[in-house]
C-alpha cells in the first residue's frame, strides 16, 4: 500500500503522518518543480530519498514523470525531450524506483469543473459538471478556474503551463486521434527498452475523464483503447496505471473486467470511487462502494483473486473534518480509504482460508 506526497513545505501533510496510517509501505512522489521535458538531477532524487527513508518507507512509485507537449504533438524538439526522459529513467533506476506512472493526455492533466463542491455533510469534494464545460471555450474554463482558487497548485495546472494554453491549443489543430496514438507508439518504441533495461515498469495513467475535452483527442479512456495501447509494444514494462475512478466515469468501462483481462501489466492500481449522474456529472465519494457509483469492494476483490502484487494507493479523496489540502489530496479521506480496502483484503483472506 502507498500513499501519494507531494514533498516537504508543498504538501500540507507530513511524512510523520503517513507513516501513521497502518500498512502504508511507500511514498508515491515526484520532482513536481521540474518542468515537464527537463531531466531530474539525481542528487535531487537522492535527497527525496533521504526524506522518506528516514520513516521506514519506501520510494519504489513515481508519479509522474510528466511528458513534454512536443513528444504529445510530435515535433522534431521531442528527441531532445525524449533523452531527457531516458536520462531521468536511468537515474531514478539508481534509487532503486521500480515504477513511473505518467500520462497522454493533451494539454490538460485531469479536468474538474469544481474543486471544493460544498455537500451536504459539511465535506467539501471534487466535481465534474458535464453542461459546463460542454458549453464553454477553454479559456473561459480557465479563467472560472483561477477564481476557484485552487489552495495549492495542482499538478497538470501549473501556472507556467497554463500561459502557454493558446499556443498550445493551435499546435494541437493538427493532431488528431490518430497522430497521437502514433506520437504515443514513438514515445513507447524509444523508452520502454531503456525502462526494461533499467528494471522499471512504465505505467501509464488513463485519461481523465476518459473522453474528448475541448475538442483535444484522449486515447486511454475505455478497454478496447487499454488493448490497442498495450499492443503497440508488447513488452512486460509497458503497462498500466488501472485508476479506477478516471475509467469508471464512464459506464461502459466495467473496472473487475478490465482487471482481470490486463492484471498482469497493471503495476499500480489508484483505487477512488466516484457517483455519477444521468446527464453525465460525477462527483467524488468517499471509498465506500454504497456512497458512488463503483462497486470498491467488486473491484478490491478482483485484486485479491488476480493475487495482484504490485502498488496501490488510495486516489482522490473529500475534505473533511475541516482538512484543508490540495484538491483530492488530504490526509483523512484517503487514511479512511486505505482502512476500506485493507478491510475489504482481510476479509477476502479469511473467507478463502
Ligand atoms: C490524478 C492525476 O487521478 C490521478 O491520479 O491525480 O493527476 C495523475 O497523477 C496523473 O494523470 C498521472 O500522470
Ligand atoms: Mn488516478
């Protein structure tokens, strides 16, 4: 079991804490400063490694080592960037990381249209809502969103990134589905030998939400798409990031399938439920499988059966008790998640001994 941490004087929860949570073995964590396309220097690693090391935890899971626009969109600057990426492999080899979740996703990393939806609890939650931004210009959708005022940067949204969205969203006019599904077969056909030679295995994180934003195209968003992309190389380090709620906002993506078809390349599981609405809305809930749409202890169970060994984290969780963190990344919801799903394994266990 992991727990994702953002790093010292960034994150609003300390490494003392999460230490405290039972049965957490390791820190998911990123240079999150380095802009996407640099190498990571690896006295920097060396230092995360350090930090965490001290707590017993280990520092096996990286999320993400980001993608630089120019791979995405195929331009001639992405050999640079894509020796930047091998170079970071290598070094993060050299701690000892086993696996790095990234993702393809244009422009945008995840999208919600709020970020503290005020319930009915007194918590406070992440939400997508499908009218609004069906309806507006992603401009517009970024100047709603500097006044949601994130408490904290969120990665994917970072401030340098958002001023260059223009230039990008022109780069993009040209790239449609299939370019990127090509640009993305280059990227695997450069990196996953250097990941295999390093012992790492790439895991890349599903779209979210798993469907076309503004118009931009989205590839890792349903089963068939899973099997497309695992086959553009077939090699044991290409492989998935299983993020239960990116999938499961879309009905069709039945998550207990899609783990027992792809388990043995699925090297991190973000386990996260969320509520969906007819007209398309979700809302992210709390673990428990009768508080959203998805069936966690459906999919805890496909874990168990499948004897899954590699990474999990709790992923999103609701504001509560007053908590005041990044969107999705407090301490108590996400601890009260990991209890959930060791619940739900004890149980599976005991029934099965
Ligand atoms: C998100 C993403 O759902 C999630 O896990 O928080 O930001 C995720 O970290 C990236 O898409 C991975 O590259
Ligand atoms: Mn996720």
């Amino acid at each position: 079991m992991t727990f994702r941490w953002y790093g010292e004087n960034v994150d609003s929860i300390s490494l003392k804490y999460i230490h405290q949570i039972p049965g957490v073995e390791g820190i998911v964590w990123a240079l999150h400063d380095i802009p996407a396309g640099e190498c990571w220097p690896i006295n920097r690693i060396e230092e995360i490694k350090t930090q965490i090391s001290k707590y017993n935890l280990k520092i096996d899971v990286v999320e993400s080592v980001n993608v630089h626009e120019d791979i995405k969109l195929g331009l001639p600057s992405r050999r640079m960037y894509i020796d930047n990426y091998k170079n970071t492999l290598k070094n993060l080899a050299k701690v000892g990381v086993k696996v790095v979740c990234y993702n393809f996703m244009p422009i945008f990393d995840w999208v919600r249209t709020d970020l503290y939806k005020a319930q009915p609890d007194g918590s406070s939650t992440l939400f997508y809502e499908k009218a609004r931004l069906d309806n507006i210009s992603p401009f517009k959708f970024l100047e709603h969103m500097s006044r949601e005022k994130a408490l904290f940067t969120m990665p994917g949204w970072e401030p340098e990134r958002l001023s260059k969205i223009r230039e990008l969203f022109k780069a993009y006019e040209k790239v449609k589905e299939v370019h990127l599904w090509e640009n993305l077969k280059y990227f695997l056909n450069e990196v996953i030998p250097v990941a295999q030679e390093n012992n790492i295995k790439m895991a890349i994180h599903p779209d979210d939400p798993p469907w076309t934003i503004f118009g931009l195209p989205r590839l890792i968003t349903s089963r068939d798409n899973i099997r497309k992309f695992l086959g553009l190389f077939n090699n044991p380090s290409n492989g998935l990031t299983l993020c239960s709620g990116s999938l499961g906002a879309c009905e069709k993506n039945n998550i207990p399938e899609i783990i027992h078809e792809f388990g043995n390349r699925i090297y991190f599981a973000h386990i996260r439920n969320i509520r969906r609405f007819e007209n398309g809305d979700f809302l992210e809930t709390s673990h428990k499988t009768s508080d959203g749409s998805l069936d966690i202890a459906e999919i805890v169970r496909a874990y168990y059966n499948i004897g899954y060994k590699y990474y999990i984290r709790p992923d999103h969780g609701r504001h509560i008790w007053d908590e005041k963190s990044k969107p999705g990344y407090g301490l108590y919801d996400r601890a009260l998640g990991i209890m959930y799903i060791w619940g739900l394994y004890d149980a599976f266990r005991k029934v099965q001994s």
